[in-house]
C-alpha cells in the first residue's frame, strides 16, 4: 500500500480554538456544518460556507472527546467528554445543554453513539469503566462493561465491574454497531456485545497506549475481515477486529499520530499526526484481470474484491 501525503497549515482565525482541538465531526445529515472541541474547554458550532463558528458551547473543564449520533432523527444531541465525571449532552436545536449522565467516578475521556440505535451511547473514563447508557431512560445508565464478564473469582478488587484495569480512552463502534471496540492504558483493546455487554475475549496482545486523552483510532467499513487501525507513538497498527490479529504497522508519519479516520466510499485511512501531516492511506490495487481468463485459472488473488487484506502488504509501505 502507499500514502499521500497534505501538509496542515497554520492560519490565524478569529474563532480559532485556543488550545489542542481533539475532535471534529461533520454534522451528519449535511455538511453545512461541522462541530470541534478543544481543550480550551468549548465545543464549537461551524458553518462551512463561511468558516465561522456559529455557536459554542463552555464547560468547566478541558473537553477531551465529543459525538454526534450518525443514525440519529428525533434528536439533534451532541455527547460531550471532559474533565468532569459527568458526561455533558448539548442539544443543537436549543443551543443550550440538555441533560447530564452522572455515573463514572472520574474524568470522561472517549464517547460514541450507537450507529444502530439513536438514543444509546457509550462513555469511556479514567475510572476504568464503560458504560452504555439510553439518554431516554431517567436513571441513564443500561450497563457497566466487565472484562470478567461477571466471574467474581477472576476479578481483583480494583477490576471488579470494569472494562480495563487502566484508563478507558478510546471507542469505536463497528459499522453495523453490533459490537463495540474499547482501549485502554491497562496496554489491552477488548472487543464486546454490544447488546448482551459481553467481553468477547478476542486477544489482540499487548496495545500499547500511554495516551493521557483520547485516543482516536477507528474500524474499516467494508473490508473482507474489518480492520481496526490504532495509533502507536509514529505509526498506526493495523489489526483484524474479530481474531485480534496484528497485520502491520504502518510507518510514513514522523512524530506521533494523533487520529485515524476511516473513508468506506473510498475505502481509504486518512491519519493527521503531530508532524502537521495529514496522510491517506490507499489500499494496494490488484492486476487487472485479462478479459479472457476463466474463472478456474486465475490466481487466488484475482478472485478476491480488489480490497480484500490489502491492508496487510507492508512492501509499499508510506
């Protein structure tokens, strides 16, 4: 496989964020307008055509991670992270904030919604746990995630009824959102049911993650198995969500990579990292196959979408 390479510049903005912007999102149903947050501790509201923040929200403490639902039709909520426990709901048609979810015990590090369910969220916190909450719901929260899946035998005091034994900091749903993929600084990524909230016990090894914020890794759409490519330190680890095998490590960015961002149309990785680089990653493409072949004489790799563990190839690596 190769990569392409953009440059970030750096442009003075009069709604610019102040400090690290950790998360952006274009604005599901259009791209008239898309969201950021930063650890400046807002969250902002732009609008595409003129490039100005429309709305922000502010929160007391640095905002580490913010979603909004890509299925969603009867709400217009924005699930916001930060450095309180409590995870923040801010409704875009108001332009106020709606509701909080009270629950974990520390600081709220990764949120995603249900790509299948509306009104179902996850959160991820420095508490070590995940929770799964319908916003609907007045007490909130439907589960909490156990890696033991309930064997008290297994679990120490400080593990019991938790999805890590470290920092929960990242979530990803897979497209189908049937199951969710969780990190953690305990160096583990676990694999779960998203609706029984069982540990699927898929191993993946050791995951390196030292991150203190979110991390920001994500799951193909599409791909013949799925792959989930996770940032570590300058590179990006590419395993296969439902074995936990580790595929390759793709190397082209120089200093830590700081986000991973699937396009299924495309079938294309897009990474931004610390060296001010954005890069898309493209899948290797196969020889074409001659119009005279049968289908019996073509090489296994002809008879496989064009697609399939190309991701595995490490020989054009960026």
């Amino acid at each position: 496989m190769h990569c392409v390479f953009w440059h970030a510049k750096r442009r003075s903005h009069p709604d610019v964020h102040k400090f690290s912007v950790e998360t952006v999102q274009w604005y599901p149903h259009d791209t008239g307008m898309f969201t950021s947050s930063s650890f400046d501790k807002t969250l902002k509201i732009w609008d595409t055509n003129t490039l100005k923040s429309a709305d922000a929200f502010h929160f007391k403490g640095t905002v580490y991670s913010h979603h909004m639902s890509p299925v969603a039709t009867n709400h217009c909520l924005v699930a916001v992270g930060t450095k309180s426990p409590k995870v923040q709901l801010c409704d875009l048609k108001s332009g106020s904030f709606s509701h909080i979810l009270q629950g974990h015990r520390q600081e709220v590090l990764a949120v995603a919604w249900s790509p299948r369910h509306e009104y179902v969220l996850a959160t991820g916190s420095a508490d070590g746990r995940v929770k799964l909450w319908d916003v609907r719901r007045a007490s909130g929260c439907l589960s909490t995630l156990d890696q033991h899946n309930g064997e008290k035998s297994k679990a120490s005091s400080e593990a019991a009824n938790s999805a890590h034994t470290g920092r929960v900091n990242g979530l990803c749903y897979t497209n189908d959102g049937l199951h969710l993929l969780t990190t953690g600084t305990d160096d583990r990524m676990r694999l779960w049911n998203s609706f029984t909230g069982e540990n699927t016990l898929v191993n993946y090894g050791k995951v390196c993650n030292e991150s203190r914020k979110g991390l920001k890794f994500t799951i193909s759409c599409g791909c013949d198995p799925e792959f989930a490519f996770v940032p570590y330190d300058s590179t990006i680890a590419v395993y296969t969500v439902f074995t936990g095998e580790l595929i390759t490590m793709l190397r082209g960015h120089y200093t830590a990579v700081n986000c991973c961002v699937f396009q299924p149309n495309f079938q294309e990785l897009y990474s931004g990292s610390r060296d001010c680089n954005i890069l898309a990653w493209i899948p290797a493409l196969r020889e074409p196959v001659p119009d005279d072949a049968s289908e019996k004489s073509l090489p296994q790799q002809h008879l496989n979408p064009a697609y399939e563990d190309a991701w595995s190839s490490s020989d054009d690596e960026g």
